[in-house]
C-alpha cells in the first residue's frame, strides 16, 4: 500500500459527526475527517505493520502526511514514528524541530515529546540541542525541551531539568507553565524530595499553575 492508497483508504472514513465535535475539541483550529483513534488504528494497522519493517524511516510519508488537511494524517504520521522510533537519531531532531512549529498544538507536539526524548536518551550529546530549544523563540519546541524527559525516572538529568526549567520561568505562556508543571510533577514520582526543594528555591519566579502541577503529589504542608 502507498502513501496514497492509505490517504484514499481514510478518506472514505470521513464521518462529519464526529468530526465536527473532534474540531471543536481542538477550539476549531483543525479540520478533522472524524475517524477516532481506535478505529484510526485499525485502519492502519496493515500499512504501519509493513512500512516498520523498511531499512529507512520513510520522511518523504511523514512529510506528505503532515502536509494534509485533516488532522488525522498527523496523527497517523506520528503513529507511524512510533513505530520506526529505534531508528530515530540525532539526525532527525531538525527534522522533528520542522514538525513540531508546523500545525502546532499540544496534541502533535506532545506526541513529538517521547521521539525526542528516545533520542536524547540515547545520545547524550543531544543534551546540548535541548538546552538550545528551551532559549527557542518558538514556545512549543521550548515545551518540548521541558518536557522531553517525561518518563526517564531515574534516567532523568536532574541537573538539565533545572536549567531547562530555570530558562522558562516568569513565562505567562499557559503551555509552557503547564509544562514545567508536568516535568515536576511526572519526576517527583521518582524523587519527591528533588521536586520540593526545587519548588521551595523557585516558588517566587513559578507561576501558580505550575506550582499546583509540579506539587500534586507532594506534601508542602510542611
């Protein structure tokens, strides 16, 4: 099957219920054919299970997929990055980078965290890219750098969280406060001390949702 067969394929799915309440969902700023994520996954299942087993993640379908107008074909492009995650490298962060400032929203850049973070935690010199996109004039490659380490638990870079952090206070951005909340609160699962002592030196330059976040499972009352 080609990128084109599967793009016919989920064309004849188009469903205007659902999407119309898929749209706005998202505040109407995509055009959705109305297929749900299951259903979408079983569309695709075929297509993805075959296109994994090439030698080389296929860009050109990511690109083409990225390019359609309705949402689902970027959902699809980064179920099919899933897939090929294990042959992400360094190489591909630009390639990423151009993803996440194109049709941006919390649902494709927040799918485009854990590819970075397979990278990064794979190749240590990446770290230094992350610290690049935190200072990004882009907010959403900046909630990326935030959060890319979402899930490392013990793997997790305390010190490059910080910094990373530390660059992005004072922000009155919501997705990014809500990001540093996220990180804080996703490692204070692994190490609640690190995370309280972090809030206690920087509780006058966090914004409030972030604190809320960053603590949801800590006791403060002390």
């Amino acid at each position: 099957m080609t990128t084109d067969d599967i793009i016919s394929l989920f064309l004849t799915y188009k469903n205007a219920e659902n999407a119309l309440t898929m749209a706005k969902y998202m505040r109407n700023q995509f055009n959705y054919l109305g297929i749900k994520t299951p259903e979408r996954r079983e569309i695709a299942k075929d297509f993805l299970r075959e296109k994994a087993k090439e030698s080389e993640i296929d860009w050109l379908l990511v690109t083409k997929l990225w390019a359609q107008d309705y949402r689902e074909f970027q959902y699809l492009a980064t179920d099919y990055l899933k897939k090929v995650q294990k042959q992400l490298t360094f190489k591909d962060l630009p390639k990423l980078y151009q993803l996440a400032i194109s049709k941006s929203w919390w649902d494709l850049v927040d799918s485009l965290d854990e590819h970075v973070g397979y990278i990064v935690k794979h190749d240590a010199t990446c770290k230094a890219v992350m610290r690049d996109w935190s200072l990004d004039d882009n907010f959403w490659i900046r909630r990326i750098a935030i959060d890319y380490q979402l899930g490392f638990k013990q793997a997790t870079d305390t010190a490059l969280l910080a910094e990373i952090i530390q660059n992005n206070l004072g922000s009155t951005e919501f997705f990014i406060n809500k990001a540093i909340g996220w990180a804080l609160r996703d490692y204070s699962k692994m190490n609640p001390e690190w995370v309280s002592h972090f809030i206690e030196k920087n509780n006058k330059k966090m914004a409030k949702l972030s604190i809320e976040e960053g603590s949801k499972y800590l006791d403060l009352s002390n």
